[in-house]
C-alpha cells in the first residue's frame, strides 16, 4: 500500500465522472449519446488511446531519467529565471492566499488537468471526429515530447521550493496530497509549464481545424481553463510566470507539427486497416523482410537526392545521437569497483574504499581502493573466530584504514600503502571509532567500552584516555572526527554531546528535533497500524564531520534524519519524512543514505520494498535521489572526497560495490562524439545552407525561353 493513492484514485474519478456529465453540453449540436457509443469508440480508436495514454508511461520512464540527471550534473536554471522574474508570483500568492481558495485550487490543478486530458481524446473519438482526433492525439503527444528536453537539461525548480517567502500550498494540502507529489514529482520540472502547454494546445488545435465550428462552446470552455490553470499554477507556488509562455510556445509547435506528420502517422496506424496490415505482414514469413528491404533501399535512395532535408535530417541525427550519447553517460555516473565478489560491507572516506569478503569459516579478504589513482590493495588473513563470531567492520581515517573484529584489530598506513600489522585488544569494545593521529604514526582509537568512552593509541595496547569531559552517565552510541566525539548518554536518547579533543576545548549538547506535523504523524499510523512515538524516540546512529552531524532517530513506527549545523544549531529532516531512511554518513559538504520512496503498510507487496541511495548537498541545500525505483538494493551509502559509494543487490542477491562521481566526468566514448559532433555540425550547416538557398533560387528565378521557344 502507498501512502497517496486514495486521493489520486478520487482525482481520477472525479475527472472522468466530470468529463461525462459535461459532453451532453461540450458535444456537436447533432450528435446524439448513447451508452453504445462507448463501445464503438473503443472499437474505432484504441490506437488513438494508446498513442495518448502513452504519455504516461513515457513520463514515469523519463522522470526517472531526470532524477538521475539532476543528481549527476545539478544542472539549475532556477537562479536565472529568478534574476528575470523577482517576485511576481510571491505577489500573487501573498494578495490572494486564502485556505478555501487553496483547497478548492489544488483539486482543481490535477483533477482539471486530468479531466481536459480526458476530454480532449475522448470527445473526438467518441463523436467520431477523426480528423481532429488524428490531430489532438499526436498533439499531446508531441507537447510532452517537446517539453521533454526542457525537463532533462534545463531543471527549473518550482517556485515554492526556491523562493524564501513562498509555499507551495497545493503540495502541502494535505499529509495525503504531500506525500503523493513528494513520491512522484521531481520538483524541477518547472519550464515549460505542461499544465499551460497541453490545454493551450489542444485549443490551439481545435481553433485551426474545427472550420465548421461544431466544437465552439469546448473551444470557449478551453480559453477558460487556461487562464484560470494560469492563474492557480501562479498561486499555489508551483510554476513561473516564464514556465506558462514556455508551455504556450511548446504547445503552438506541436500543433504545428502534428498536422504536418498525422496523415503520414495515421497511414500507418489507422484503425481501420492496422490489423489487415499486420495479418498481411505475418501471413508470408518472407514478406517483413521484404518489407524491411524496401524500407531500407528506399531511405538510401532518398538519402541520394541529396537536398535540403536530407542534410536536415542528418542533422537531426546527429544532434539526437550525441544528446543521446552525453544523456547515456551523464546518468551513469556510477561504475563497478573491480576486485570483490561477495562483499559483505564497504566504508569510505577521502579517497579511500574499503571492503571486506569472506573466504571461508576464519579467513577474509580486505580490499582497499585509491579512487584518485585507481590502484587497490589486498590482503588475505585470518580471523580468531575462537573467542566468537562477531561482525567485520571497516573504518577509515586520515591516516589508517583499520579492520575491526571483536578482539582483533588490523591496520593499513595510507601514507606507505602497507599494512602495519595486528593488535589484539584486551576487553571487547561494544562500539569503536577512529580520530587523527596520536603520535604521527598510530590512529587514536575512541572506544566504548561497557557504557564507558576510552581514547586509546595502538589498538587499545596503551593505558585509555578518558575524555576530558567525562558523560554524566553510561553512553549508548559514539562518533568521532578528526579531533572530536560525539557520543549519547543512555538517560537522554534524544541529546547528543559534542567535544574536542586537543587543542582549545569546546563542549556542546544538541537536542535532537524529529517532529512533523500531527496530520502526517497521523498518516504514518493509518498505514503502519503504529503510533509515531516522540516519548520514548531514541537516537540509533550518529555520523560526524567538521562543521554538521547527522542522527537516525527511532520513532517505533518510522526512522527518520536528522541534519544539525554545529555553528549556528539550525536542525533539517532530510527526505520524505513519513518514508523509511537508513544508514547515513556524511562528509566533504555531502550526507548520503538509504531510503525507500513509499510508506511501508503492514502488508507491504514486493516492488514496494527497493533501498535507494539519496544524497543532499549541504552548500546548495538540495537534495538528490541517485537510482530509479527497481528492483535492486542500494545499500550502505559512504561519502568519500568526490564520491559516493553503496552496495548494490540485485534480483539474484548477487552484490557488488558501486562508485558514484560527484563531478561530472565524461568517459573517451563520448569525448569521442562530441569532438566528431563538433567537427561535423559546422560543415552540415554550412552544406544544408548552401541547398537551401540553391533550392529557393530554383522557385524565385523565372523560367528562361529558348529563341526557337519564341
């Protein structure tokens, strides 16, 4: 079950019971409706609705692709629409903003946009108009698909999300409303504006092709629709004004288009003799591929003419396949680190990852990777499984990389690449962390030992250090930095202790903020059977660096994360805060951690439980969602200088290491086309240039007549 789909399932309804109750007003004067007619259209133009419909596969596909994009390149257009605009649409939120108006606004927004959808296909088809229907099909088709570069590679953010003073009142009607717009919008899809581009160009479209005005009063009702969506996009935080002339242009070229290519497209697919085609085809095994050598000897033979749109078209080839190439690269960003089959935890830091791989009952393999060399290291040993079977974990430091099993110890000097040997610690430590260098030479290890914070050299082979200001009472959880610990004392779970180490000392307690508001609050218990309880919250792990740290906190029904600024005490919730988090970590100005992009329910189906790896720039305040909803694990996220790292499960629980880079690094393949695309472009236009102008000269000149023509 996903938190939000009773109020899409009512917006849906809503639109589609509207949308029927107005055709007896929006139909031809002529036409008559019967419930027969359902039928026959269904019958006459399902290839129209698959045209259609398939917008919304195309969106969920390409909404996934924008994710990616935007956590790969941060690509941010919105500072430059705001340095044009101001704050025009701060003025028309503030002068009208009225709960009634907010509520009655937002319904309308997406049950609106639905219902003139609906409508636009539906009537057409229904009221057998099938020269308009050939149009307003491929219409909102192509408004999508002209949109789409704009969604991809120019990321405007809606206003409510940019704008200091602004909300964006529609997303946060309700828990309900928020959490649907949080799972499926991507938020930077402001330019152009598809609720303004689609209603524009279906009015558009109707306007150039209804000659004998049968769809008048639709055509008024279109007009508006518009300038209210207009005016409510504006209001509830969503849009920029640039967004709806965006919107406006994109639709008049689709229009454009469609009625350029719909007798061509329509040849094809028409209902009326697509299947006849198709049984045509499959009746000989030899006639597709005859069909497909026609096609093919024809393309060459047009290609030879050598004209003006043959050199377009090559253009066009060549600007789709190197957007295409640099799309492919730019949202695959992350890449495999080779060396391990099984591994069974990874840690980064700085330039450093680390895995581990278990050989067998008593021996592992640890493999360290330099991401700025691309060199790794190995090394196979054994583990005293005889004091028992306890779990392998990794840290990294500014100094050492170090293994930690129970008792035993083992070091790697990041400075010679070699590993400096083993200790064997006297008592086993409940938790462990790492701080800069002790003497220049050994890490300092920060240990919690039986509710007690020790800070010992070498492993623990030295006397401890206690802190030098001792917890009032037995800690539960502890975190280190280069020269401090953070640490949570077992009678205030919800309070976390700041102090350094060396050098001029500084302590301070942060209490950990985790409330939301009781409407969401509420949702979580709908859909878990299970209260959000502040009273007994606990923090359960607790990641540091220089100037923020980050808490998981344990509210028995969710998790959630916490981002604290430790120079001013300033607290974010990072996420959806009703959607599962787990595993954070933080570093280099970043935190990265593990999430699923639904409210789990009790009885959760299977594509619902998939971990992704989000991470949030703390400099740009931003957050990114780096994989699309699939079915495999990321898993166990690390911030390392310049990356990201996680463990990845697929279907087949097979795991690998993957490595995210922060900055945008394009591989030779497509250094390659964009070098060729450079070289290339230039020449075409210059050529297609020189045909147009040939070709023109051709139509303007008069005819000269011979003298024996006289």
């Amino acid at each position: 079950m996903v938190g939000g789909t009773g109020i899409y399932v009512t917006w849906v309804t809503g639109a589609i019971i509207v949308s029927l109750l107005l055709m007896p007003i929006l139909k031809p004067p002529w036409a008559r409706i019967t419930l027969s007619g359902f039928q026959d259209m269904f019958r006459r133009y399902w290839m129209h609705g698959i045209v259609v419909f398939s917008i919304y596969i195309w969106k969920d596909i390409f909404d996934g692709v924008d994710r990616i994009l935007m956590a790969n390149t941060r690509i941010d257009m919105t500072a430059y629409i705001y340095a044009i605009e101001g704050d025009i649409v701060l003025w028309f939120q503030q002068t009208f903003e009225n709960a009634i108006l907010t509520s009655v606004l937002t319904h309308f927004y997406v049950a609106g946009y639905m219902m003139i959808i609906f409508c636009a296909f539906v009537y057409t088809c229904y009221f057998d108009d099938r020269h308009m229907a050939d149009r307003i099909s491929l219409t909102l088709l192509l408004t999508y698909m002209l949109a789409l570069p704009f969604y991809l590679f120019f990321n405007v953010r809606v206003t409510g999300d940019y704008i200091p003073e602004m909300q964006t009142l529609g997303y946060h009607l309700t828990p309900e409303i928020q959490t649907w717009f949080t799972r499926i919008d991507p938020f930077t899809n402001g330019m152009p504006s598809l609720h303004i581009g689609i209603p524009f160009s279906i009015w558009y479209c109707y306007a150039r092709n209804d000659l004998d005005g049968r769809w008048k009063i639709w055509r008024y009702c279109l007009i508006g629709y518009t300038l209210l969506t207009s005016f409510t996009i504006l209001y509830l935080g969503i849009h920029w004004v640039s967004d709806i002339i965006g919107g406006i242009a994109v639709g008049m070229l689709s229009v454009h288009l469609s009625e350029r290519i719909a007798p061509t497209v329509w040849w094809w697919l028409d209902e009326r003799s697509f299947l006849h085609r198709v049984s045509w085809l499959l009746a000989d095994w030899r006639r597709p591929v005859k069909e497909i050598q026609t096609m093919i000897l024809g393309s060459i033979a047009w290609f030879k003419l050598a004209g003006s749109r043959q050199t377009g078209v090559v253009i066009m080839l060549l600007l789709a396949g190197t957007g295409g190439t640099l799309l492919w690269d730019a949202t695959h960003q992350h890449f495999p680190a080779e060396g391990v089959t099984h591994p069974g935890s990874a840690a980064g830091a700085d330039g450093w990852l680390a895995s581990h791989e278990i050989i067998d009952e008593g021996n592992i393999t640890v493999t360290l990777w330099n991401l700025s060399t691309e060199s790794s290291y190995q090394r196979n040993f054994g583990l005293y499984t005889t004091w028992g079977n306890y779990p392998v974990e990794i840290l990294i430091g500014e100094s050492h990389i170090v293994v930690w099993h129970g008792y035993q110890l083992e070091f790697f000097n990041l400075s010679t690449n070699q590993w400096d040997g083993q200790w064997v610690t006297g008592p086993l430590f409940d938790d462990i962390s790492m701080l800069s260098n002790g003497d220049d030479t050994w890490p300092r290890m920060v240990m919690l030992n039986d509710g007690d914070v020790e800070i010992r050299v070498r492993g623990g082979v030295n006397e401890p250090t206690p802190l030098p200001t001792s917890p009032d009472g037995p800690v539960s959880i502890i975190s280190a930095d280069n020269n401090r610990v953070a640490y949570v004392e077992e009678s205030t779970p919800m309070s976390i202790h700041v102090q350094t180490i060396d050098g001029i000392q500084q302590h301070i307690t942060v209490d950990i903020d985790s409330m939301i508001e009781e409407e969401r609050d509420n949702l979580v218990l709908q859909m878990t059977d299970t209260p959000v309880d502040y009273q007994n919250a606990t923090i359960t792990e607790v990641a540091l660096d220089e100037n923020h740290l980050v808490a998981l906190v344990n509210l028995s029904a969710i998790d959630r994360l916490v981002l604290v600024d430790l120079s001013n005490g300033e607290q974010w919730i990072l996420g959806d805060p009703v959607f599962p988090v787990a595993a954070p970590s933080i570093g280099h100005g970043y935190v990265a951690w593990q999430h699923h992009q639904f409210l789990i329910s009790n009885n959760p189906m299977e594509m619902y439980l998939d971990w992704e790896v989000n991470y949030h720039d703390i400099v740009m305040n931003q957050s990114y969602q780096l994989n699309a909803e699939d079915e495999i694990d990321q898993l166990q996220p690390q911030v390392m200088e310049d990356h990201i790292a996680w463990l990845q499960v697929d279907e087949d629980n097979e795991t690998e290491i993957r490595v995210f880079t922060l900055e945008v690094v394009l591989e030779p393949y497509s250094s390659n086309t964009l070098q060729l695309f450079i070289l290339l472009f230039p020449l075409l236009l210059l050529i297609w240039t020189g045909q147009r102008l040939k070709e023109n000269e051709g139509h303007i000149m008069p005819k000269r007549h011979s003298k024996e023509e006289e």
